[in-house]
C-alpha cells in the first residue's frame, strides 16, 4: 500500500514537472522556478561543504518565510556558529528573499522526486530540517527519515477534514508521526493530532504575531508619503484584487476627505493598470511623480507592512477572491480591519473577528457604513484599539516557546 501510493504522488510530481516545463515556455513565473531548481540541482557537494550540519528551513512562499523568520533569527543568536540554509518552493518567496542576510544560503527547493531530495540531503547532511505551517513534501521528508535527519514543523495548523487523515492517504500520515516535535498554532491543531495518536505536539502559538510586532516596531514611511498624508486620515487598502474594487470604489467615494492608499497584490505595471482602470476616481501612482488628487496606488514590494503604521482605517484584499491576504500586519496597528467573506479558514481572521477588531463585510458599502458610525462614536475605535493590543500581548512569545523546544530536544538527543 505505502509503495503503491508513494508511487502516484511521484507521477503527480512528475506531471507537475511537465507542466511547469510548458508553461515556463510562456510565464516568466514558471521560467524562474524552473531556473532555479536547475541551479540547486547543480550544485556539487564541493560548493555545498561550506553549509554542511546546518539548521535547513523550507518555507513555501513569502508569507511562511515571514512566519519562520523569528525563528531563523533566534536560532542564529543561540547558534552563531551553525550555518543556516533557507529553501522556498515559490518564486514569489525566493526572488523577494535570495539577498536574505540571516541565512548562509538561499535556495529553490528541487522537485519532490525521490533522487533528487536524497542528492540535496546527503550534501548538506542538515543538523535539523524545519518546515512551516503546512508545507509536506512526502518524498522529501521520506528521504530525511532514511537518513535519520531530525524533522520539526512549526507554526502548524491541522483540520480533521485534511486529505493526510484519509485512510487511502495513510503512509502520508505515518511519515508525519516520525517528526521529531510538531509545533502547532491552536488547542483544535493539538486536538486533532492527538486524537490520531500522536504523542510529538507542543502547543506554541503562531510565529506571525512575534513578526508584526517586530515589524510594528521597525516601520518605516517614506517622507513623501508623511508628506502626502500629513493633512488628512489615511485609509490603507492591502493587498488588493480586481474583486476588491466595489468596496475600494464605495470607500473612496463615501470619504473624499481621506487619503487612501491602494496596494495592488501584483505590484506589475500591466495589473496596476488594471486596478487603476477599476476605479471611479482618478489615481496617482508611487513611482511616478507628482502625485495629484487623494488616491495613490503603490507600486513597489515591501511598502504595505509599513503603510498600516499611518492608517486609521485597513481593507484587506482577497476575501471576495480565493482567500484573504495577512490581517496581522495592519491589526498590530490597534486599527478597525475590514476583509471580505473569504476568511474562514484562517484562525487569526476569526479571532480577530471575535473580539471586534477584524470586520467581515455582507456587502461592498457595509464598510463605508461602520466608518461613519465610527466617525459619530470615537469611543468605538478607542476600544478596537485597546482590544487589539491586549490581544497581542496575550499571544505573542511563540518564538521563544519554539526555541526552548528545540533546546529541549537537542540536549536529550546529545
């Protein structure tokens, strides 16, 4: 059965393969994975000796590096002298982070095909191997128990409805048993898990909360922007789609007194022109000066986490799409986030929701609503204010709670 499955997971691998083959032809995207697992491929074990018994972390994409990166960051101050190597599956992740500087070496992940997991392992012969959230790459983690490479997931979140509980899915199942400590954000995860025997599961919390509030306390705005906004309150728009444009169109037309700051997901010329081309109202753009009017759509990576810091007001983008985009990052601010009705799954999203910071919208004017009613009650904002950086404070140290884990299993393991 175990040889059985493994063997059409790996001709799914291989059909994956074929696609991003043809359609690297045709999208930059596919061109660049492609490329850059070649490289990874490439490399002998003589450039890879200088890595070697290193702390190895794989994150999918540029959202679970950020969820990992409090760790890379305190496992380096605790272990200066163990290199560290830092993996990504996506590009969106690899091309943003590459320049990292609290990683030794950044890479592609090779394809999840047995021989080349096994090539990469056996060169870098990890210390540990740490993966995010949910991040399972089955012939990957197969090769890492052959070659008795301890294994950690952090940040994990688990659902009884997940395809690995399925019995025809259950060889998966029992490589996740031979983890060597599974970090898990929520009580449901731990329940879950422990109601399928597994005896390898700490509840820690979620990584993400330590990284807003380091990132809280990092923000940065460029002058101009200060400059621009100086006189009026400023609504932030993160992470927009074109789906997202009723409700950015009914905002902006209900508070031509605002400044509002549209944050494309897709920061590419072609989209923020397609974004722009959604709107009623005329629009300036970052990059291209000057800017008139009260409407600025940005076009530059890294700017939205810091844009919160300047908001009264937050949309996220997504929730009329396929999923919301980070609510952390701007409800770290202590300020009203208001997302669409695709959130469901995302356990800080509900949170949020529970205590009143976070609102979901039934329609594209609801939002415009709430801020007037705000307008009227300021003792209303006051108090998303107060909840939210109470909520923070109760959550935050999953970091540390990770770090001594890890401390604890090494010294049993010495």
């Amino acid at each position: 059965m175990n040889h059985l499955v493994f063997f059409f997971y790996t001709i799914g691998i291989h059909l994956g393969n074929l696609y991003i083959w043809t359609v690297g032809l045709f999208r930059q995207k596919m061109q660049l994975l492609r490329k850059g697992r070649l490289r990874t491929l490439k490399l002998s074990n003589q450039e890879l000796e200088p890595f070697r018994y290193c702390f190895w972390m794989h994150c999918a994409s540029l959202g679970e590096f950020e969820q990992g990166r409090p760790l890379l960051e305190a496992l380096r101050e605790k272990y200066p002298h163990t290199k560290i190597v830092l993996t990504f599956f996506s590009p969106s992740g690899y091309e943003i982070r590459k320049n990292f500087g609290g990683a030794d070496l950044v890479l592609y992940l090779p394809s999840d095909l047995p021989f080349q997991s096994k090539k990469l392992i056996t060169c870098l012969r990890p210390r540990l191997f740490i993966t995010v959230k949910y991040e399972f790459w089955w012939n990957l983690l197969q090769q890492l128990k052959k070659q008795g490479v301890p294994t950690m997931l952090i940040a994990g979140i688990f659902r009884k409805e997940d395809y690995f509980f399925h019995p025809i899915a259950r060889p998966f199942l029992e490589i996740l048993r031979t983890f060597s400590v599974i970090f898990v954000q929520d009580a449901a995860s731990r329940h879950c898990l422990e109601h399928h025997r597994f005896q390898n599961v700490q509840l820690t919390g979620d990584t993400r909360i330590d990284r807003v509030i380091q990132m809280k306390q990092q923000a940065e705005v460029s002058e101009d922007i200060l400059r621009y906004t100086a006189q009026n309150p400023v609504v932030v728009y993160g992470s927009v789609w074109p789906s997202d444009m009723d409700v950015v169109n009914h905002t902006i037309r209900e508070f031509p007194h605002f400044c509002h700051l549209v944050v494309p997901h897709d920061i590419h010329s072609h989209n923020v022109e397609i974004i722009r081309g959604r709107m009623e109202s005329g629009s300036s753009v970052y990059t291209r000066k000057p800017w008139t009017g009260n409407v600025l759509v940005a076009d530059t990576v890294g700017m939205l986490a810091s844009l919160y810091s300047i908001a009264r007001i937050a949309y996220i983008g997504g929730g009329y799409g396929r999923a919301i985009h980070n609510t952390l990052e701007p409800a770290v601010f202590g300020i009203p986030v208001y997302m669409g009705p695709k959130h469901k799954k995302f356990a800080e999203a509900a949170a949020l929701k529970q205590l009143g910071v976070a609102i979901s919208l039934k329609s594209p004017g609801q939002m415009a609503e709430h801020m007037k009613e705000m307008e009227e009650k300021p003792e209303e904002y006051h108090k998303i204010k107060q909840q939210s950086e109470e909520w923070f404070t109760k959550n935050k140290g999953a970091t540390a709670q990770i770090l001594t884990g890890i401390e604890q299993w090494m010294t049993k393991q010495s």
